[in-house]
C-alpha cells in the first residue's frame, strides 16, 4: 500500500536548547492527521538537488495538543537535523510522510497503571507524548521518568517538565541524571546505567512484575536498562524500546571495509515486474534500487517503520537493524530492504 505523504506549512519554530528546535505544523486543511502517542513521521527535505528523509518522533501528543510537532537535535554533519535546525521558518512547506512506528502508547481512562520510561538526550521525544498522553487521559494512572543528559544547558523540554511536575504532582516523578554537571548541580551525576536505573525504580516503587518500561536513547543505555530489568524477570512483553536515539539515525551505512559483504547481483520483484541488478557493500537494497529509478515503498530507512518490507525468497541477507521486525517474521524470511545487504549470490526479494 503506498504510503500517504504531505506537504504541511510550519506554524511555529520553538528553540529548545542551543541545538534543539521543535517544529509545529497546521494539519491539512480538508483532515486532522491521525497518530498515536509514541509515533515518528518523515521529513523529506531538497539538499543539493537530492530529496533527503529522516524520521522524528512527535513530541507533542494526539490528546493534548492541536498540532504536530517534531523536535529536532541538532548532530554533527548531519544534513537534515542542521538543515531543519538552521533554514526552517515559520510559513514554509515541508513534504511530510504519514505517522507510523510501532513505539507507541495508547491511553485507557478505565486503567491505573504505572509507566517507567529512560531517556537520553533527544529520546525524551516520543516520552513526552506518551506522557502527555497519559497524564491527561487516565487520572488513576501515574509516570516515573528517568532523563539523562550531558548539561543541565541540554536539558530538552526543561521548563515543560517543570511545568507538568507541577501540574501532575504525585503522578509525574523525574529524576534527572547529568554527566557533565556544573558546579551548581545538586542532582544525580554520571549516566544511565544498570545500578542507577534500579535504584530509581526501586524509589518510585516499581512493581516488576506488572509495570510498563519505555526505553529510548543510546544503545548502551537501553542494554543496561534492559540487563537491570532482567534481574526481576521483567516480561519482554512488558519492555518497549525505541531506536530513534540520539542522532535519530541521520545516516545509516554498512562501511566499506566489512568483509562480510561483497557486491552482489540480486533479483527483485515488485509491482508485477522483475528487476536484476547489483548492490555494493555500502549500499542497502533499497538504496541500490532508487539509484535505479525503481520506485520501491520506503519511509524511515531506519529498519522501524516496516514500509519497505520484502520476502527474501532465496539466498542470505544481513540486515543492520532488526528491531522493526518479530521474531515469527524474520524467521518467516521477511526483510527491511531498506537496511538489508545481500550476503550470498542468488537472492531474491519479492516486495507485495
């Protein structure tokens, strides 16, 4: 099914921090754009004369507020995250593919329930629309947000925090964590880690067996969460992590020099036609394919948001992110083209 795009006008450009914006957008006249708590959407930007995507995840919540908004930090060489932080103003048009993500949070008025969610840096994103999300939607309900950052100065969304602490008092608890503190930092110091993170949940009086755990930032941070978690025998089913961290994915390649990988000449079929052509060691199928002109349906390129899925019907793939697919698919031979490399002669995708 292809995926349904957008050209939104921008309604308001907030600065965050030093390196942050959130970009605000007015829904389409003729719909209100439909999405959940915890979901990205994907910007597509013009940068020297090539149509670049990334994928954000909406900080504001479907519940509590009319538009949407993305916020975007700012990362080292990337080309859209300074682009949207530098050239985006208020009145431009931005392309805009449709929600999607499975990270998401779907509030419940008859349910009480407690949420613990780990954030670094810019993975506070999606956390503020679950949050928002459920302290406005389930009254019984209440939060334990864990936040780490380098600087008190990067503290994303630090007054709103503030603010809904205040608000939600008892139901919103925020323990903030800072590696680099100034010298007038009274709150925790250091990072994210195993030890940390259970003690926390341990003071906000966690229940292991039943509560709900929303992880978002480096992968390390997660891995330790996630290691702290299985000390209790949290239930998998009860862990939701996001990979949209830090640099929200602003590139994505296999380098040249891993030897695993070899240019390979692969068969694709889509649409009723078939296509053979070859795909280098830095290039993903997806990618070796739009250099073709083959018009296959992608979104994130991130391996989240499942748009470009296929079925590797012989031969081997390897895949740089696995996260967008479950257990039963992958062993079914389904693939994200979008970040899948042939690793044997002889593959063969077919794409419905």
């Amino acid at each position: 099914m292809a995926l349904r795009t957008y050209f939104l006008q921008v309604k308001e450009v907030v600065t965050e921090t030093p390196d942050c914006v959130t970009i605000y957008f007015w829904h389409p006249l003729s719909e209100q754009i439909k999405y959940k708590a915890g979901q990205f959407i994907t910007v597509i930007v013009p940068i020297n004369g090539k149509k670049e995507r990334r994928s954000y995840s909406m900080s504001t919540s479907p519940h509590t507020d009319t538009s949407i908004g993305i916020t975007v930090k700012r990362v080292q060489g990337g080309m859209v995250s300074n682009y949207l932080n530098d050239r985006v103003k208020v009145g431009d048009f931005l392309e805009i593919v449709e929600p999607m993500g499975n990270f998401v949070f779907e509030p419940d008025p008859e349910k009480t329930r407690h949420l613990v969610l780990f954030a670094a840096g810019s993975g506070i994103t999606p956390m503020m629309s679950i949050a928002k999300s459920l302290l406005k939607m389930e009254p019984e309900s209440r939060i334990t947000l864990v936040y780490g950052n380098r600087s008190e100065a990067s503290i994303i969304f630090k007054d709103k925090i503030e603010e809904m602490e205040y608000a939600y008092r008892g139901r919103f608890i925020v323990h903030h964590i800072i590696s680099r503190p100034s010298d007038y930092w009274v709150g925790q110091v250091g990072r994210i880690s195993q030890g940390i993170s259970i003690r926390f949940m341990k003071d906000s009086f966690t229940d292991f067996a039943k509560d709900s755990f929303y992880l978002c930032g480096p992968v390390g941070m997660m891995e330790d969460v996630i290691k702290g978690l299985n000390i209790y025998d949290v239930k998998k089913e009860q862990i939701h992590r996001e990979n949209f961290h830090a640099p929200m994915l602003d590139e994505i390649h296999v380098e040249e020099n891993d030897n695993s990988l070899k240019a390979q000449m692969i068969k694709l079929i889509y649409d009723g036609e078939e296509y053979e052509f070859e795909v280098k060691p830095h290039e993903s199928i997806l990618e070796a394919a739009l250099d073709l002109d083959i018009d296959l349906p992608y979104s994130c390129q991130a391996g989240m948001c499942t748009a470009c899925l296929g079925k590797c019907l012989s031969g081997k793939v390897k895949m740089d992110e696995e996260e967008g697919l479950t257990e039963k698919e992958i062993k079914q031979g389904y693939i994200l083209t979008c970040v899948a490399h042939p690793l044997t002669e002889g593959v063969v995708v077919e794409i419905d």
